[in-house]
C-alpha cells in the first residue's frame, strides 16, 4: 500500500520515539520509587547487544528481547547494589553505571560487529490498518510498538490505581514514613530499580533487533539519556512521556524528511540535527518553570539514600 | 651450531642478501592502522581484504599487523609512532584524520616508510594514495538511469567532502546521460557509520519515490533498506566500498568495490626493492583499485552491454565521467565543452551538477 | 547471619583514605579476573595494560599529556560536584572553549604577538563559561534540570564543531576537508619536554589544582559551596537551590572545560577537526569522584585514568582486545570506589536476622 507523506512521517515517528517511551517508562517508575538512576544509556547499551547477539544465536528477536530485558536487569541489579545497599551517591551510581555499560557493550559486542540480522515482518492488526492514513502507519508496526502503549496504560493503572502502585508512591513521597509503617523500602525500591533497568533492556533491544537491526559500538546514541529528559519533561506522567517521545522522534524525522524531498532549502544539515536537542532543552525550560508542577509530581525523596533503623 | 657460528652465518647470510639486493632475511614487518573495526563490509573491511591479499602474495617476507578504532584525534599520533617505534618499516594509515599525525611521526623516523590514504600532504618517506571511486559511481548512475521507474534516486551521504561530491555528481551525471527525467536527492546523516540513521534516511528517501537507492556511509543499513522495501516500493540499491550482494541478494544491481590489495603488494615491494621514489597515486578502474559489483541479472542485457563498453571506455581513457560540458546546478559551466575535468578541479569539487534535487548546505 | 551496616558516630577518616585504594584495589583484582575469563595470561595483561604505557619516558611523557585536560575538567566540576550541581556536560564547554580560543588563531593566523596565546587561553574558558551559563541561567531563572540541559547543549556543541570545520572554518586550501588551518606557532602551546608532546597546559592544570585546592578550603564561598552541597539533594533535582552556588559551580566547570579545549587544539592537534576530544568531559565525572572532589585526589585519579586509557591502548595492541576495556576498567573503578565508601559513614556487621 502506497504510503502518503504524512503516513510516512509518522510512520518513523512512531518507530524512533518507541524505545524512548519503553526506557523512559521503566525510569519513571524508578523515579517514582524515590530513585534517581541515570544509568540508562549503559543499561541500553548492554541490554542492545545482549538481544542482538541471542537473536543472532538463535535467530528468534522474542528471545533476545527477554535476554535484552534479564541484562538490563543484571546491570540495574549493580546500580542497586551500589545506590540501596550500599548507599552511594546515586548520581555518581548511574554515570558509573552508563560508563560501564558502554564499554562493556562495546566490548562484548566485538565479535558481533558488522553482522546484520535478518529484519522482522511488522504485526498487522486486522481491521485497524485499514484505516486510511493513520491505519498503516500506526497498525502495521512491530511488537514493541504495541507494547510499548500497553505499557503506557499499565504503569498508569499501576501507579494511580493499584495498591502496590500507591505502596511504591508513598516510598517515594517519605521513605521514612513507609517504613514506620511496616513496608520494606529497600525492597519495593529494588524491584523499581530492576522494573526500570528491565524496560532499558528491552528499549535497547528494540534499537539493535528491530530498528537497525545491527549492532554497532555507540549505536545508542544518547538515547537513553534523551527518555532521562522525557521523565522530567512529562513531570513524572506515563501519557505525557508518550507525546514527550513522538515530539522528538518527530523533530528527528521531520529534518530528514525534509532534506530528502529534494527542496530546495539550505540550511546546514547540522542545525536540523540539532533540533531535537534544543527542542527537548525549550520543553524542558517550559514545564519546568511552573515550580509547583514539579513539586506536586516529582517524588518528594527522589535521589536521596534511604537507611532502614537510622 | 653454537650461537656463535649462528651468529656468524646469519651474518654472512646477510651481507650475501644485501649484495643480492634481497632484503628477505627476516619478514619486514608491516603495520595498518584502521578507524573502524573491521567487521564485514565498508571502508576498513576492504582495507584489511587489501592487507591479506598483500600479506599472502608477499609471503614470508613480510609480517604485517593492524590496529582497528583508532580515533583520528590527538591520540591516533602516539599509536601510530608506536608501530614505528615497535619496527614496522611500512606503515599504512588507512583514514583522511590521520593526515597530519602520520606527517609528524613520518618526520621523526626518517628509515620507515609512511602511506596515507586520501590526504593531500607528502614528504620524503611519506606517499598517499587514493582511488577514482567516481568512475564506478558513473556507471553505477547509468544503471540507475535505465532502471528507474520514478526517475528518482536517493544518496545517502556522510559529509560533503570531495570525495562524497564526486560520487553524487559523478552518478548523477551517470544517470541523466540515459535518462534526462532523473533527478538525484541526497540526505546528509553527519556520519560515517551510523546503522540507525543511514536506515532511516534510506526509508525516507524511499518512502519520498525514490526506487535507486545507493549510499556514502560505512554501512550496510542501506542496502539492507532496499532490499526491505523492494517487494512493496520496486526498490533497488547500488553497494559502496565492499560488495554488499550478502545483504542484498536480489536487489543490489551492482556497485563501487574499492579493491586495496594489489596496490599494497605493488607498493611494499616497491618499498623492499629500494625502489619507491614517492607516490602520489589516484588510481581507477584501469588500475584495478576499484571494479564494479556483480552486475544483477535484472538488469536486461543491453544495458550491461553501455555499462560494459562505457567502463572499457573509461579505462582506455576515451572517456572521462567529467567531460565537459560540466554545468552545475545554479547553471554554471564548470568544465567546458572538449575538455575533461581536471584532477586538481575534482579535488576541490564543492558543487552539485544539474540534476541533483538538494541544495547543498550553505557554508 | 545478615550483614548490617551501622552508622558510625562520626565519619571514619581512615576510610576516607583507605576506600580509594580499597578501590583500586579490587579494580586490579577485577581486571586479572577478567582478563583469565578472556583466556589472557593475568600476569602478562596486567604488564600489558599497566605497566606498558609507562615503559620509557615518552610514555610517561604521553600519561601527562593525556591526563591534562581530564585534571582541568575534573577540577572545575569538583567545585560544582560539591555543592550538589551536576554539571555532565563539561564535555561541550570543552568544545565551546576550543572554538572560542581556536577562532581568535585563525582571526590573527599571521600574527606573531606573545599576547595571542594568552588571548586564546582566556577565550576557552569564556567560551566555556559561556556555554556553561546556559544551564545555569534556564537553572536559576526557569528551575530547569541542569543534568539534563547540560548534557543536551552537549550533543548541539558536536553539531556546531561539524558545522564550523565543514563550513566556514575550513581550510581553503584543505581540498574541502573538514579541518581548520593548522594553528601558527604564535598560537601552539610552548613544548615543555623536548621531544614530547607535554605542553604548558600541564603547568595551567597543576595551577587550577591549587587554586581549586585554595578557592574550596580557605574562601568563604567555597565553604559555602560545600554547605549548600550537604543540603537536601532532592529537592535539588526537582529545583530548589541557591542560585549562586549554581552559578558558581556551573562556571567554574565551564572555565576549566574551555581551557581543556582550547589546550587540546592548540597543543597537541593544532588545529580545529571533528575529532577534538574522545568524551575527556565525561570521564573527568569520574576522575572528579574517584579524587573524591579534592585537589589532590584529582591529581592522582586524572593520572591513573589516563594510564588506564593508555593501557586500553596497549591492550588493543599487543593483547588483540578491544580499546573500550579502558571504559570497563574505569566504570569498574567508580562502582568501586562508591561501594567502598560504605564504610566511611557506616560500619559493616554481621547481625542475627530478624523474624
């Protein structure tokens, strides 16, 4: 089916805001918990080449996207050691993380360089592709895609609707008063901590098995710091963090579309790069200033250690 | 044999070497330094083809070694001089980044013998070579002017460097000589390798009617987006660098493979021989420093034949892709007619040809 | 049995000291382990990636210059870093400061001046501080994070290199390279090793160490600075905060990058490419943590990073291993130096647990 202009646009919207929704989802939770892990980029990193080399093995993407996911979890599981357990800065926890985590993907990825896998057939939802302009865009994409706004509506169920949603917002607001009240805070923090490096996995499975498909040293790209600035961005709301990520991904398809359309315009081709950049910096300017948003949304203990007994 | 005597008879042995003229007593060891790694196809990868092919023509009288990701800052300067230091007498440096750090150590180890690959600078013991990618992205065009249904193409480019100018206009030209109708769209990804982004700007220009689609990047992401989009948008694409059939076993028409090895095997025994003087070589189709990839089957037989005798043409120099009359896309006369382009003007080439779509980037 | 950490009454000084090497310690060990797994001898691995780079004074000579500008990012965030302003993007003002500096060199390319290197000093850090005030004033005026915007203006730092060597900057008679002219010698740091390439940058970081060292523990601001740090951390991520301590910590970070940068370009490259730093900015994070924001510590920590991205060098070299095992061993350092620092505050023991 031939594809408008349009369908196309948001067709590769859809597809490159997808990861920056899956990552930035898991760290609102995260955050919400009262943990600050900005160790995306690193869980990304290590979460790409762990899928890609398991679908490359084994030749099935599902099953690198778990192996993405359980790495994200195992280098989340570090970012916890430190951060919980020990304690630590967890600013300094998470550079140490991201650090980390692309040098040790571009070290386990070595061998897998250069490799390219074979790419997967999009899910067409019947019915709901043929709507015409948005139907194919929106309804002939990749498993993720649809997981990704299933995702949307679960950790809003959770968090505004369930009680252990509730349960892991209190910890967040005053891990002091949770804990007088008889919830592990430590716990519920860490299963946050492993939801959020869980999500960063998968969202850098979907570069490396979905979106390339490919893995290459730094193919992360600053994305995982990008679905960071999404979280402050949607003051901390799951549907927010969906228009967050379209409204970049769109910024970066936008410029290519227009340099591809063979206009006639010339500005040079890294002032439209940098437009998603100096977007997210204006958005962020602009829901920032507001200080009593961010206070009623922003967990109230965020980025601050928590010591059982003190 | 005691270590005297050893001693002794491999000293003999070479004197007697030396008078000979054979400097084969021990492998001379031979050291490439590459940007990226590897891998399995793009620049480097058909670099290192050219260090094998060398290394197993020379066999046994030189070992070489290479070093991959080398990043082309302040640092690639102390590798480099460590390779030096370490005995290789010949060094290759495989990147443009690499120019002026190569001319610094190549001053500081006057006895070893420095090539650089497409800078501009060059010295006593220090030679660069290049290659005349152009020549096969015209014939590349000239397919891609016969194949076209919607007569556009689509160029996916890293920077707009001589290099990366003459391949656009050069196919560009190539395809407006079969097909006046065509038009060529670029789109710039500000890198070299960049999997996610070359992907995406090959399904933009696809998605925007172009059904030719080739690339100036180091991937294969490209390629690989054609042969996707064939079955639903007639795509076809045209490889770079390395033959890219692997990724796109039925939509590669053909393409620009860059071939490194006999140049190297000329050049290291040139250098053991005592008989390098400096080089400074552009080398082309005649030279055998790039050849087309396989031509696909669909393409019908009597384009294969133009292509055929256009690239006999070329390399018994009756036909220069640049002939005059160049005119560029603001409707300027570049070269004029009778008169081929000449090396220098290709050098500095910061223009599009008419029959590119895009604008350059203003400067 | 469960192990229990208790707060200690006041902060243990010996650990203060004993964590670090603790760190470095278990860094070493790590690294023999890891390289057993990658079927390397440990012996001849930890010779290859520790001990190689030093082995003649040119090496020793290429650690110095290669932990130059690591020292003077690291210097100027410590001030930031203490007062709880996460600058992360020390590697765009880096950049900001090579242009600033870089564009005076190629304004008066054919003067002679002895003013000219010092005017291009000062313009790197003011490039620096430049771009670094961005974030602090969308910080102090519109409450933005500044973790996030810093490290946005980052990547539009990259873009604005790119631009300049592909397009205004670049040499005319560079056959359209992306490159600048290469720096006169008016405008290239004095070499103070002959036949090296340690430059007078060197001497600028040894002097922000001791002013750094001077500015934290004997002004008035710099004790404010580390009291505004012991205060409440989240509500600074979510915005509140002095505003001068923002400023003076995004600044000095700022001054110090831009230094850095312009040292680079007119050290040891010479001239403006795409290529200025491979990410000194962000390493210097953890050269700033791992000299636990001390002067002093920074001067040694700057040292062992370099070393270690000098072994990841030799690693790649003479052990065929990937050069970004430099980034494991110093993601590892980190992680284990912030685990160590459990004990300064707390005290290990083993506890019976509780039903």
């Amino acid at each position: 089916m031939e594809l408008s202009f349009f369908s196309s646009i948001l067709f590769a919207t859809v597809v490159a805001g997808t990861p920056l929704i899956i990552v930035a989802l898991g760290e609102l939770v995260t955050e919400k918990s009262g943990v600050l892990n900005l160790g995306a980029e690193g869980i990304m990193s290590v979460g790409a080449v762990a899928a890609f080399a398991t679908a490359h093995h084994t030749g099935s993407p599902t099953l690198g996207i778990l192996a993405g996911m359980g790495a994200g979890m195992l280098m989340s599981l570090l970012f916890g050691i430190s951060a919980l357990t020990l304690m630590a800065n967890q600013v300094a926890s998470g550079l140490a993380l991201s650090i980390f985590g692309v040098g040790l993907s571009a070290f386990i990825g070595k061998p897998y360089e250069s490799i390219a896998l074979a790419s997967v057939t999009p899910i067409r939802i019947p019915l709901l592709s043929k709507i015409p302009l948005l139907g194919p865009s929106l309804f002939e994409q990749q498993g993720l895609v649809y997981f990704s706004w299933a995702l949307i509506a679960a950790v809003a169920w959770f968090l505004y609707r369930s009680r252990a949603g509730l349960v892991l917002r209190a910890v967040g607001e005053s891990p002091v008063a949770a804990h007088s009240i008889g919830y592990g805070v430590v716990r519920i923090r860490y299963q946050a901590v492993l939801f959020g490096g869980a999500m960063a996995g998968i969202g850098g499975a979907f570069l490396s098995v979905f979106y390339t498909p490919m893995w290459v040293e730094g193919m992360v790209a600053g994305r995982g710091w990008i679905a960071l600035s999404l979280v402050v961005f949607a003051t901390w709301r799951p549907m927010r963090v969906m228009i967050g990520a379209y409204l970049f991904g769109g910024c970066m398809i936008t410029q290519m579309f227009v340099q591809g359309s063979g206009a006639r315009i010339s500005i040079p081709a890294q002032f439209l790069s940098s437009l998603p950049y100096v977007a997210t910096i204006l958005v962020l300017v602009l829901i920032s200033r507001n200080r009593s948003t961010i206070r009623i949304n922003s967990p109230a203990s965020l980025g601050q250690p928590f010591l059982p007994d003190a | 044999m005691n270590h005297r005597k050893l001693a002794l008879a491999s000293l003999a042995g070479a004197a007697l070497l030396a008078a000979t003229g054979l400097m084969a007593a021990e492998p001379v060891k031979v050291g490439f330094v590459y940007v990226s790694p590897v891998g399995d196809a793009g620049w480097t990868f058909q670099h290192d083809l050219g260090r094998k092919q060398m290394e197993a023509a020379m066999k046994g009288a030189v070992t070489t070694k290479f070093i991959e990701n080398v990043p082309e800052g302040a640092d690639a300067e102390r590798i480099i001089r460590q390779l030096a230091q370490d005995g290789n007498q010949i060094i290759f440096t495989t990147s443009f980044g690499y120019m002026n750090q190569t001319e610094k150590v190549s001053k500081a180890f006057p006895n070893v013998t420095f090539f650089h690959a497409t800078g501009y600078k060059t010295g006593k013991n220090f030679g660069i070579y290049n290659a005349r990618f152009y020549e096969g992205r015209y014939l590349n065009g000239v397919i891609a002017g016969k194949m076209t249904k919607t007569n556009v193409a689509g160029y996916v480019a890293a920077f707009p460097i001589p290099e990366v100018m003459q391949g656009i206009n050069a196919f560009t030209r190539g395809m407006k000589s079969v097909n006046p109708k065509a038009e060529v769209r670029v789109i710039w990804v500000n890198s070299w390798f960049d999997p996610g982004k070359e992907r995406e700007a090959a399904m933009t220009l696809i998605s925007q009617g172009a059904d030719m689609i080739t690339h100036h990047t180091d991937s294969t992401a490209v390629v690989q987006a054609a042969e996707e989009k064939h079955k639903e948008k007639g795509t076809w694409s045209f490889s770079y660098h390395s033959d890219m059939t692997k990724y796109g076993p039925t939509t590669q028409l053909s393409g620009t493979t860059h071939i490194w090895g006999d140049f190297y095997t000329k050049t290291v025994k040139e250098v053991l021989d005592k008989k390098w003087t400096g080089t400074n070589l552009w080398g082309g189709l005649k030279d055998g420093m790039i050849k087309l990839a396989p031509i696909n089957p669909a393409v019908p037989a009597d384009v294969k034949k133009t292509v055929e005798k256009l690239e006999g043409d070329i390399k018994a120099g009756k036909f220069h892709p640049f002939a005059g009359p160049v005119v560029d896309q603001d409707g300027k006369e570049r070269v004029a007619k009778g008169m081929n382009m000449t090396d220098a003007e290709m050098g500095a080439m910061n223009y599009y040809v008419q029959g590119v779509a895009s604008t350059l980037p203003k400067k | 049995m469960w192990l229990k950490f208790e707060p200690r009454p006041e902060p243990s000084r010996v650990m203060t000291y004993l964590s670090p090497l603790l760190a470095v310690g278990l860094m070493f060990l790590s690294g023999l382990i890891l390289f057993l797994i990658l079927g390397k001898s440990p012996v001849e691995g930890f010779k290859v990636f520790f001990m190689n780079p030093l082995r003649d004074s040119y090496g020793v000579a290429e650690l110095l210059l290669k932990a130059t500008p690591l020292m003077l990012c690291a210097v100027g965030l410590s001030v930031g870093f203490k007062a709880n302003v996460w600058n992360i993007g020390a590697e765009g003002q880096l950049l900001i400061g090579a242009l600033a500096g870089g564009w005076l060199a190629l304004r008066f390319e054919g003067s002679h001046s002895p003013f000219l290197l010092p005017a291009m000093i000062l313009a790197g850090a003011l490039g620096g501080m430049l771009w670094a005030a961005i974030p602090a004033f969308l910080r102090t005026r519109f409450n933005a994070n500044e973790i996030l915007t810093s490290l946005m203006l980052v990547y539009v730092a990259e873009l604005m290199v790119s631009w300049l060597v592909h397009g205004p900057w670049k040499d005319p008679d560079g056959f359209n390279f992306p490159q600048t002219k290469l720096f006169s010698a008016a405008a290239t740091l004095p070499i103070l090793l002959t036949g090296t390439r340690v430059n007078a940058a060197l001497l600028f970081a040894l002097v922000a160490l001791v002013v750094g060292w001077v500015f934290m523990n004997r002004s008035f601001m710099g004790y404010q600075m580390k009291v505004a740090g012991q205060a409440e951390f989240a509500g600074r991520y979510a915005g509140f905060s002095a505003k001068r301590s923002v400023w003076i910590g995004m600044l000095a970070g700022g001054a110090m990058a831009g230094v850095a940068g312009i040292s680079e370009v007119a050290g040891p490259i010479g001239q403006i490419t795409e290529h200025i730093s491979p990410g000194y900015g962000f390493a210097a994070m953890i050269v700033a943590f791992v000299g636990r924001l001390s002067p002093i510590g920074i001067l040694f920590s700057s040292l062992l990073m370099a070393l270690l991205y000098m072994g990841g060098e030799q690693a790649q070299q003479y052990l065929n291993l990937p050069s970004s095992i430099s980034k494991v061993f110093q993601g590892m350092l980190l992680f284990f130096l912030l685990g160590s620092d459990v004990f300064i505050n707390f005290r290990p023991r083993l506890v019976r647990r509780r039903k």
